[in-house]
C-alpha cells in the first residue's frame, strides 16, 4: 500500500539521519527536527512521536506525515551526507559511498576524525537539529595535555577567542566562564567542541618573552606607555600596571619591574602586550574596554569643565556634589574636591565623570532646565521654583536611567512623561507635585 510506503520512507530516512549523527556522538534533537518539517503545532507533536517508534509496523495510519514532510526529510538526509562528505575530503578522511555504508563507516573512525567532522557539522545549518554536548572539567584537561602544558597559554589573547569560536557553534558563554574551564579546581561543564577548537590552537596564544619593540614599535617606550595610560583613562601607570596584572596570569610585581622607571626590561611578557592590544583595539572601536572601573580616571580639568552646565540644572553646586555623592557611593566631601582645579588632585574617578556627563546631557537636544527664578519669568513664583526643582531632578534621573539602557520602552515613556509635567507645572505655575507623577 502507498500509505505503508511513506510511513516506512520517513521511519528509514529518520533512522538514517540519526545514525549519521550517532556515528560522530551527536544527538538529534528531535523537536527542533519536527519544528522544521512541519509549522502546524499538532503535526509538529505528531512527527515527534513517530521519531520514538523503532519498527516499520508500528506506524499508525491517521499519524502518516504529509508527502512534503517526506520530501523534506529527504533533502535534509541528503544534505547532511554531502556536508560529512565535504568535510571529509577537506580534511582528508576517507568515506565510503552510500549513506548507509556512511553512517556505519563514521562509528569506526578514530575519535580525532570523529570531532572534525562533528565540530565541522557545528558550523553548518544541522547545528539547528543538534542537542548541545558537553564533557566535564577534568576530561577537559586531560585533553588539553598531549597539546598544551600548564601555564603555557595567555589566556587574556585566547578566551576573547575562544569566545567568539563557541559562539560561531551555538553557545554563549562569558568570558569569566571560558577562564574558569582552565582552573585545575575548575568545576562545570564544558562544551565538548572545545575540545576540537584547542587541538588547533597554535603558538600563537603561548606566553613567554617579547623583545619590548613588538609592544611599543619605534617609539620611545616611556612615551608610549603615557600614551596608552591616557587613551585607555588609568589614573597612574601603577593602575594600569594592577590592572594588566588582573587581566593575566602575570603578577603585579613582574608587570611592574617590566614596565616602570627610566630603563625599561629589553624583553617583557608577552601576556603584556595581548592585554593592551586588546585593550586598545577596543577603545578604538567604540568598546569599552573590559577594565575595572576603580584603576581609570580623568584629569580633573574634565570633571571641572562641566560644572558650569550642571549649575544650569540644580541649585547649587552642593546639590550636585549631594546628587553624586548618592548615586556613586563616594563622600560628597570627595566629589566637591574632584570639581576643583586647585592643583590638590590630578584625576577624578572614571564614574564620577561619567554621572556628571549623564547629568549635563539632554537626549532630545533641548536646553537644560534651569532652576533659578531669574532664568525664565515663568518661575517668579517662590512654589512653582520648588515645584520645577522637585521635577526636574526626577526628569534628569528618569533621562539617567532611559540612556543607560535606550533599548528599554518603558523608561523612555517615563521620562517623556515626566518632561511633559514639568513643562507643564512650569506653564501652568503650579505650587505643588501632581500625585500622578
């Protein structure tokens, strides 16, 4: 019968989809193999259950598939055995014809061929149809061993790497977690390409000695380093030095002695130079680089240049300092000395700089609001300049909120909002807060 036809071709082209995978220790997901069969939600839960049955026989009439759900098995089938195929002769592994005689022939391959071509399916559109696989943190390092020793790998150039290799095979991880799969006391489980990725890592993540010209070129080196100090917003080169210590596996004393007084070391770390490249490289593409926030400053000439605009905007500058002060956490005795160009202080903290510059800015391009009587008639009242200043500290931070996160609807409708009720306090000259606001 045509029915007992079609219902054997789908458990055949099934069975034979799945064993090509089974072969290289994959596993089909089943439900997002039905997901792409079918976009009808019952025969999707219709195409799962027959993925369970093992025998021909067992097939129920009323559950056959439809004839283009075969059709499109079949072409997936097809296309997964030309991918194995393709893979192969790139690497230079033998495969029988046939895709039966294939899907066999993959369980006898050696297990460095086997992850080539699962990693090599990883990359391609099956990824789709394919459980993730992990393995655990101690089978982890026993891998890494015939390749890499410990302590051999500058783990600062190799995990933004590494990243980005997990993430081109499905999976997101951080780069705190990528780090800690390399702790002897790692824990977890690790995603089993990664495997494969680091058997292909070459020297070009190892650590050892540079001669200092590979960091700094031509340049002289002291120059260099202010320079890069600057660009990146360290407070001092004793910050940055804590800093690249944090970053690598390096201690700050070896960064240190490398990179301060008048007579450089001739060779440094090349875990140095990774850090700062990378470093660099995101400062010039608009990133911030991954850098805590407690080594970097500005000079306080920065901080002080915005104090004119912030007066427009408070009452006073002790309210600024006050404002600062709450949401940095830091005295507000400490703020008042980073907006004084006395000579006592050369930096202000990065974050300091930073609200002060969210405190200035206007995202629609208005003027500031301003909170004194003689800037605008409107406020002539002694009520309505309350009003205005009680509303307008809650329009700057809703505007404060909204810029740190612009993908967030509801806080730009807030701020939006609250504009509005200052406008029209201000208009109206209202002596009191709306309750709805």
């Amino acid at each position: 019968m045509v029915t007992e036809v079609i219902e054997c071709e789908f458990t055949r082209l099934c069975r034979l989809y799945e064993s090509l995978l089974h072969g290289l220790g994959l596993q089909l997901d089943e439900a997002a193999l039905a997901e792409h069969l079918a976009e009808d939600g019952e025969e999707q839960e219709r195409i799962r259950s027959l993925m369970g049955l093992c025998e021909d026989d067992e097939l129920a009439a009323e559950d056959e598939p439809r004839g283009r759900v075969i059709d499109a098995l079949g072409d997936l089938e097809a296309a997964l055995a030309a991918e194995l195929r393709g893979a192969a002769l790139t690497l230079g592994v033998e495969l029988p014809d046939g895709d039966e005689m294939l899907a066999r022939s993959l369980q006898d391959l050696p297990e460095g061929d086997k992850d080539r071509l699962a990693d090599a399916l990883l990359l391609s559109t099956h990824a789709a149809f394919l459980r993730p696989r992990y393995m655990d943190v101690p089978a982890f390092h026993d891998a890494l061993k015939p390749h890499h020793g410990p302590g051999c790998l500058a783990l600062v150039k190799l995990v933004p790497y590494l990243r980005e290799q997990l993430r081109l095979r499905g999976f997101s991880l951080s780069e705190k977690e990528i780090e800690d799969f390399f702790e002897p006391a790692g824990r977890g489980s690790v995603p089993y390409c990664l495997k494969g990725i680091m058997a292909g890592v070459n020297g070009q993540f190892s650590t050892g000695l540079i001669p200092l010209e590979d960091l700094v070129g031509e340049e002289e080196p002291g120059e260099w380093l202010e320079r890069v100090r600057e660009k990146l917003l360290f407070r001092s080169h004793s910050a940055m030095h804590k800093a690249i210590a944090e970053a690598t596996s390096l201690k700050y004393d070896c960064v240190h002695k490398a990179l301060s007084g008048n007579k450089k070391a001739k060779r440094i770390q090349a875990e140095i130079k990774y850090c700062l490249d990378r470093w660099l490289a995101d400062a010039r593409a608009g990133r911030k680089p991954q850098i805590d926030d407690e080594h970097r400053g500005v000079p306080v000439e920065w901080t002080c240049a915005l104090l004119s605009q912030l007066e427009e905007s408070f009452e006073s500058k002790e309210e600024i300092y006050r404002v600062i002060s709450e949401k940095t956490g830091i005295k507000a005795g400490s703020v008042r000395r980073y907006f004084q160009s006395n000579g006592q202080l050369k930096c202000a903290p990065l974050v300091v700089y930073r609200l002060a510059r969210t405190l200035t800015a206007h995202a629609d391009g208005s003027a500031p609001v301003r909170r004194h009587a003689r800037a605008c008639s409107y406020l002539a009242d002694q009520a309505t300049r309350r009003t205005a200043s009680r509303l307008a500290y809650r329009v700057n931070d809703a505007l404060r909120r909204w810029q740190e996160h612009r993908t967030d609807t509801d806080l730009e409708v807030e701020y939006r909002e609250l504009r509005l009720s200052l406008i029209v306090a201000i208009k109206e000259q209202r002596a009191a807060v709306p309750e709805e606001v």
